[in-house]
C-alpha cells in the first residue's frame, strides 16, 4: 500500500488523502513557470524550467515526508 498524507483540499473545508506522486503532481500543476518561458530561447529557457521543477520535485518529497513522519508518529 503506498504511504499517504492527509492534506488541507485546495477548494473548501475539509482534508484529503495524497500519495507522493499526487502532492508532487499538485505543486507542479499549479504554477506558471510555463509563463516564463520566452520561445524563442526554448533550447535555453528548457534547461531553466526542467532544473526548477526538478527543485520543485525534491522539495515537495521532503514536505512529504516530514508530513508522514509527523502524521505517524505514535501518540505518547
């Protein structure tokens, strides 16, 4: 069974349930990197991009595990 965390829902109240991939997903999804990028420098300006969303990647995996251990930590 793949670990999840449980994470505020982005519209309305309430919590839901997200592996690795879909907190990773969501971070990556949500932002406009895309609008930075001039396309007439695609070879350059790709470079830039995929070395921001790997920093993205690997800052949501450790968020993701500082959640897990803190969400699974046995209660003293």
């Amino acid at each position: 069974m793949a670990k999840t965390v449980s994470v505020q829902k982005s519209w309305g109240d309430g919590e839901i349930d997200v592996t690795l991939e879909e907190f990773r997903k969501k971070f990556q999804d949500h932002h406009q990197l895309y609008l930075l990028v001039d396309y007439t420098e695609l070879d350059s300006m790709t470079k830039y991009l995929d070395r921001i969303k790997k920093m993205i990647d690997n800052l949501a995996t450790r968020k993701f595990d500082i959640l897990y251990e803190r969400q699974n930590k046995p209660k003293d």
